[in-house]
C-alpha cells in the first residue's frame, strides 16, 4: 500500500463525515416509510420533519448532523422527511439538499397530503415545522420535540434514549 | 368543468341538507392542483384561484428554480348563471411562481369588477445571481378573461441574506396576503426576511397599496420593522370603512408566536397594535403553517387560527365586537378531532361560517360549523363527505346572495360547492 494511498485514506476518514453526500432524497408514500423506519430497529432514530422554505429548520440540521456525527458509535441514525410540495422524483428537495445539506438522509412526501408521512410516527401531528421525533431501539416515539432547537438542548433529550 | 359524484354533503349528527348542488371539480382533470383561493366580487361573480403544479411547469422561462415552480389558475363563475369557466393561466412566464399551500396565490376583487391576484415569484438577483424569492401582483380588467403581464411590488434588495436565511434566497418577501377595500384600494402584504438577523427568526411586514385599481402602486412601505412570524402565512380583509384587520404571528421572547389581528387604516397605513386573540401561549420557534383566518362585519371581527399551545392543540376561535381592539376567546372549534387545523372564515352579516380540516377517525376531511355573530355556535359541526378521500385546506367566501362558498383540495383536485346562508 503506498504512502499516498494511507494519506488519502486518512484525510478521508476525517473529511467523510462532514462533506460526504447521502442517498439522493426520494419521494414516499407513508408504507415504504414505514419499512423505512422498521429497518432501523435496533437504532435510535431522530426523524426530522422539514421544509425548504422552513428557516428555523433548516437553522438547525447543521445541529442535528453533528448530533449523528457526535452519536454515530451508539447507534443513532438521522432520518429527514421534507413536507415541501411533492414535484416529480422530489426534484426540488433533491437539488435543495444536495446543495446545502448533502450529508442529510431525507425522503420528501409524494402525494398531495402533507400530513401523510407524519403519520405513520404520529397520529396528532399539526403540521408544524420543524418537528423531530426521538425513536427509541424498538422503533417506539419516545420523545416529540416542536420548534427550532440547539444541539445542546437536542444532546439532553438525546441522552436518556441513548443510554437505554 | 367536471361535476363529480364523489362526494356529497351531509351532517354529522342530524340529516338536515344544506348544500344548494353537488360539488364541482374547478381545475383541469390530469393537473396537479392545490392551494385554492376564492373571491367574490361585487356583481356576484365568483373566482377560484390554484396553483398548477404540473410537471410542464417546469418549461423555459422559469429561471433559477428554487423549491416550486408552478404556475396560477383561475376559473370565473358569472353571476348569471352561476357556472364556472374555463381555467385562465394567470403568471406569463410558465412555472415561475412559488405557490403552494403556505406561500399562497390570492385573488381579490374591486367594485368595479377587476381582478387582481398577488403571488409570490422566483426572481434571479442580477447581482448575487441568486433567487430572490418576491411579491408578484397582476390583474384582469376584462372580467378574468386575461391577465396583465405581472409587476413585482417588492424591491430586490443589495444585501445577500443567503447565509442567514439558509434557504439560498438573497431575501424572501413571501407568505402575503391582499385585501380590496370598498373605497377601491387595494393592498398587497408579505413578509419579508431583509432585516433578519442570523440568531432571529423574526420577520418583517411590508405593504404596497394601488388607490387606481391597480394601474400602479405606492412604494413598499414597512408596516412592522420586526417580530412577525417569519414563515407564518398573513391574512387581510377589509370592513366597510375600508380598514385592514390583517391576520399574523407575532414573534415574542421565549419564542411565544401568538396570532394577531392588527386594524390598519386604509388611506393612511397607520396601524393600531396588534392583539391577541386569545388561546393558550404557545412557544414555537418554528412555522405553523396556517395563516390566522379573519372575518368582518360591522364592528365584530372573527378570527380562527390553529394553537399547538391548547391542552388539546387544534383550531380556536374568537370575537371581537369592537372593531379588533378586544377578543373573546370562545375556545376550540372542533375538541373531538385528533388534530384540527387550516381554518378559514366568513360571514354574511347574518351568521359566522367556520371551516377547517381535520383528522377524526380515517383520513383528514374538511368540516364546517355555523356561529352567530356573538360567536356562539348554530347547529352541529358537519363534514363535507369524501368517502376514503383525503380533503384539506377549505377557503370559505361569502356570495351575493348571502350563501357560502367553499373550496378545498382533494387529492390533487380542487372542489367547490355552495352552503346555505342559514
């Protein structure tokens, strides 16, 4: 193995988490996103329920991929699901997360309800941006957090899932 | 048009009809419809506006598309006859305009019967070469046979907000409302992001008023320097002094978002304090995507919104009887839902109209319920009956002849239907 090629490894492990692009988002109907999070049994998933045109969400995915990056070692997964307007192959979520947020795995909604998605996770959801969703291992909503809020206050509410 | 067997109208606990027909599909079959508007204007002709969101939208002419690239619908219904005609496409540059259900096209009418429309649009910045996303305004003095080739009202500001909004835009003057007064005047309102600061989220109110029916426009004019909810949709009408009871969200420390009714004169833009109309303080630092729905007549003013900060969160209501200076809180419309939400309100001087979306038991559907003028409801809460299908998002308008219409989304159709005056 050269030289060059441990270098470059070595500066991709560090780089990787921050700048590597995820799966491009792709449009759901609410059953794959319920094979979607049964996948996940066994993590503990943040869904973060999001808008393009959402300032105070978007102010606070930077946050919540850190959190992932910080938590990645204990089983924490990050899932997006943008509730812009569906348009064809969620085009525009795609070339808005690409740009801005390429390390975020989001879904985008494909049919004409904004609230179907949501309701796979959460029956009583209102429709209101941004919303995150605490699952715990067995894919049980544990925590429902409304509103922009810091990492710090997103690590406390993080903590007691975790460590379970 | 398309008279559709789908659905039909009942009560929910009683059988007593009450609506006139079966509704209508408004847009095209094999369109993507949402976010529908509806206006009445003075000789009883009727418009529904939508946004298209087909995939042709997306044709040359659209620039630097953001997030939605759709275009304006309307259809008008003649006072004569009472039957819709076919839809008009409203923006000239096809998939410009950025519409969807919480950034929403309006259309207003004058006394003399043009139409006018406010949209908001994804305009290139010549400078940063970045969108800016801008208020739009055109309208149609031919009866809504064909449109002016839209004007922005909002000026493209020389700072680069990209960094502090997040969303790409330069800035954003989005999320508006508009208003015809019955001295002819004609106001457009948005929210705009320019004096934004990268720890905030509070938003600014900007306005532009037409006193020549829309020949031309005043200047921009701040309204509300800062505090207002900065991706919370506004709401205006008018009483017959020609006031704007404007619906919004303020932005309070601790992130408290009240919704707001504020009273602005029509001939000067000078504006009282905004007041709350009551519920349960809820801290949001986020976008409740509804807009405050407001109604007038004479002094009393309704006003529906939904409070995520209620025990039980969904659609309050309240009154004000004089003239928005104090509300009444008369608490929730609908407390047997799961979740309600998307109000809208009218009235025709006789009775209050309410209606909403909400989840009950299956999919969301819209319902409607009756209220005197002191808020006290008349009859039970009814659903407009889909069956398994989804309805969201009702716009309700009072017609010439004292009877309601409603519009709502279905799918991705778009449906109105005519509801007693009681």
């Amino acid at each position: 193995m050269s030289a060059k090629f441990v270098i470059a490894a070595i500066l991709l492990a560090f780089i990787a988490p921050l700048s590597w692009s995820a799966t491009p988002a792709k449009a759901i109907q609410p059953p794959e996103f319920k094979q979607i999070l049964n996948s996940y049994r066994g993590n503990v998933v943040i869904v973060n329920f999001w808008a393009t045109w959402c300032a105070p969400c978007l102010k606070e995915i930077p946050d919540l991929l850190r959190l992932q990056q910080e938590k990645a070692s204990e089983g924490v997964k990050l899932i997006g699901v943008a509730v812009d307007e569906p348009t064809e192959n969620s085009a525009e979520v795609e070339r808005f997360r690409s740009r801005y947020f390429p390390a975020f795995l989001t879904y985008a909604r494909a049919g004409a309800e904004m609230d179907e998605l949501a309701q796979v996770i959460d029956p009583t959801w209102n429709e209101v941006v941004p919303t995150t969703y605490l699952l715990d291992r067995q894919g049980r909503v544990v925590k429902r957090i409304q509103g922009k809020k810091t990492l710090e206050e997103f690590r406390s509410a993080l903590e007691t899932i975790t460590r379970k | 048009m398309i008279r559709t067997g789908i659905c039909c109208l009942v009560l929910v606990g009683s059988m007593a009809a009450s609506a006139f027909a079966a509704p209508l599909q408004v847009n095209p079959t094999g369109h993507k419809a949402a976010a529908a508007d509806i206006s009445v204007g003075a000789n009883g002709d009727m418009a529904i506006l939508w946004v298209d969101r087909s995939p042709n939208a997306s044709a040359p002419g659209n620039h630097d598309r953001h997030i939605a690239a759709t275009d304006v619908y309307v259809s008008i219904a003649r006072a004569q006859d009472g039957a819709f005609g076919g839809a008009v496409k409203v923006n000239a540059a096809a998939g410009a305009v950025w519409g969807q259900q919480v950034s929403r096209p309006r259309i207003v009418a004058t006394p003399n019967g043009t139409w006018h429309v406010s949209y908001a649009v994804n305009d290139l910045h010549p400078t940063h070469q970045k969108t800016a996303l801008t208020t739009h305004y055109t309208r149609s003095t031919d009866g809504g046979r064909s449109f002016e080739v839209g004007r922005r009202l909002s000026s493209l500001t020389d700072q680069d907000m990209s960094g502090t909004i997040h969303g790409g835009f330069v800035s954003a003057a989005a999320f508006g409302t508009m208003a015809a007064a019955p001295d002819g005047s004609v106001h457009v309102l948005w929210i705009d992001t320019r004096h934004m600061q990268p720890d905030s989220d509070s938003g600014a109110m900007y306005a532009a008023v037409s006193r020549d029916d829309g020949q031309s426009f005043s200047v921009e004019r701040n309204l509300v320097n800062t505090g207002v909810c900065p991706c919370c949709q506004l709401m205006a009408v008018t009483n017959d002094r020609s006031e704007l009871l404007l619906g919004s969200r303020k932005v309070l420390p601790g992130s408290i978002r009240p919704a707001t009714v504020m009273r602005l004169s029509s001939s000067s833009n000078t504006s009282a304090e905004s007041v709350s109309i009551g519920g349960a303080p809820w801290q949001i630092a986020g976008c409740p995507l509804k807009p405050t729905a407001v109604a007038v007549t004479g002094d009393h003013v309704f006003a529906a919104v939904h409070n995520g900060g209620e025990e039980k969160p969904g659609v309050i209501f309240s009154v004000s009887k004089d003239n928005a200076a104090h509300f009444d809180f008369k608490g929730l419309v609908h407390p047997e839902a799961t979740v309600s939400d998307a109000p809208s309100v009218a009235s025709n001087g006789k009775t209050v109209l309410i209606a909403w979306h909400a989840r009950a038991n299956g999919p969301r559907h819209v319902f409607y319920r009756y209220y005197s003028l002191d808020g006290e409801p008349q009859g039970e809460i009814r659903e407009i009956l889909t069956g398994d299908n989804a309805a969201q998002s009702p716009v309700v308008a009072t017609r010439s002849d004292g009877a309601y219409q409603i519009v709502w989304q279905q799918g991705d159709n778009i449906f109105t239907d005519t509801l007693a005056g009681q």
